[in-house]
C-alpha cells in the first residue's frame, strides 16, 4: 500500500466517525427540539478535516505568521464597514485572493480565523462558526478555482466568483435561522421568505466582492505573489515546479523555465 492509499485510508477513518457523530448529535438535537444545535454541530464539525490537513503539513514560522496578516487585514477591514454598510466589507476579497495566491488551505484558515477574531471586536455568537465555515470556504474554493489556471487568476473570472460568493455567504448564513424555521413550521414558504427578505444584503455584498476584486484584484496578486516568490512562503501544492510561475497584469502566469 503506497502512502496515497494511507493517505487516503487516513482520512476515511477521520470523516467516518465525523458522519457517525453529526447523525447522532443531529437526532438529539432533533428530540430536544433544538435545530440550532444541528447545525452549529454540523459545521464544527466539518471543519475539523480542513485543520487537521493543515496541521499534518510543516510549516515554516514566516509561513504562519503571513496567514496570521492576512486573516488580521481580514478582520481590520470588517470592523469600520460593519458601522456603516455591514455587508460591503472587502473580508471577502482579502479570502478570496488570500486562496488564489497560497493556496486553498490558506484560503480556508484565513477566511476563518478572520471571523473569528472580527467576532471579538462585533460580538460572538451562535452566528460565529457559521461565518468562520462560510469564509472558509470562500477562501478553499478560490484556491481550487485557480488551481492550474492563469485565466481563472484574472480579473473577470475572480469578480464572478466574488459575486457568487456574495449571494452564498448569504444563504449559508440564513441557514442558522431557515433551520429553525424550519423545524418549527415546516413550511417551505416561511423558508423562501427569510432568503428574499435577505436578497439586498446579498446584492450589497455581491456588489463589493465586484468593487474590491475589479479594482484591487491584479495589484495585490502582485504583491502577495512577489512576497510569496520572494521568500519561499505557502509554496502551493499544486505547482510543484512553482518557481516558473510569475506576476503579471490581473493574474499569475506561467513561463516554460529553459536550461542553457
């Protein structure tokens, strides 16, 4: 058995009891008539997978310490727009290219401790593990969308995914009270309410992704990617010969490296 198959072996006897204790915790809190418990378990839950792949990788004290910057900028940029426009926050665009230029796994700890850590500032809640998931996740799939492509590193291809990362963080967030709802009613039609009374938050935040990425998108790929080449930091899995890879206009592109 190679160590792709003890790799993978490795993390079926990590999600099996995963499922096997969400199901039971589920059916309890189904009993007790607490829906809210189903799903702050269900997404305690599922990040578990994400940080021990994390930890099962070494890292170096600069790496940590850039996605410790990066989920601060996240967090600093929240707070004064959360007085004003609470759902115009570049929080997004900071996760988003956080996972374009390190990596998904970046993507997912800087997304996540971003609300962790905004959340001391604005308030925790049973609301916090569902931001962490949902900006987690925005960072782990901008990783993925990026994965291989210098086209999906443009500007156009990451305002898409911003703009549909604005509606999703939205509907991921109304499940903590659609769930209730839910259990509560179970009318469909209450369910659709909630999401439409929410759609011009949605837009709100859509709108900002679209604002943030179109005008800051290329200049900070640039940056993070300069620092990234510069310094060896975050080098992403899935390049291994990562050092043909260079900065230019709206993404990151790769030259054919020739020997001489």
């Amino acid at each position: 058995m190679n160590s792709k198959q003890l790799r993978l072996l490795s993390a079926k006897w990590v999600i099996i009891p995963i499922g096997i204790a969400y199901i039971g915790l589920a059916w309890l809190a189904l009993q007790r008539g607490n829906s809210l418990l189903i799903g702050i378990v269900l997404v305690l839950l599922s990040m578990i997978p994400f940080v021990l792949r994390f930890e099962r990788r070494e890292r170096k004290a600069r790496e940590l310490m850039l996605i410790a910057v990066m989920a601060a900028v996240a967090s600093i940029s929240r707070i004064p727009f959360a007085a004003l426009l609470p759902n115009f926050t570049p929080v997004t665009f900071v996760v988003i290219i956080s996972g374009v230029v390190f990596g998904a796994e970046a993507g997912w700890m800087v997304g996540a401790a971003g609300a962790l850590v905004s959340n001391m500032f604005l308030g925790q809640g049973p609301w916090t593990p569902w931001q962490m998931f949902a900006w987690g996740m925005a960072g782990y799939t901008a990783g993925l969308f990026a994965h291989r492509s210098t086209w999906r590193q443009r500007r156009v291809p990451l305002a898409i995914l911003g703009v549909i990362w604005g509606f999703l963080h939205g509907w991921i967030m109304n499940l903590t009270l659609a769930l209730d709802q839910w259990v509560q009613t179970h009318s469909w039609k209450a369910v659709a309410a909630k999401y439409a009374l929410s759609l011009p938050f949605e837009l709100t935040h859509a709108a900002a992704n679209l604002f943030f990425i179109i005008v800051f998108g290329p200049s900070w790929i640039r940056l993070l990617e300069r620092y990234r080449r510069k310094y060896g930091t975050l080098e992403r899995l899935e390049y291994p010969d990562d050092a043909a890879y260079k900065p230019v206009e709206g993404g990151v592109s790769r030259e054919a490296s020739t020997v001489k």
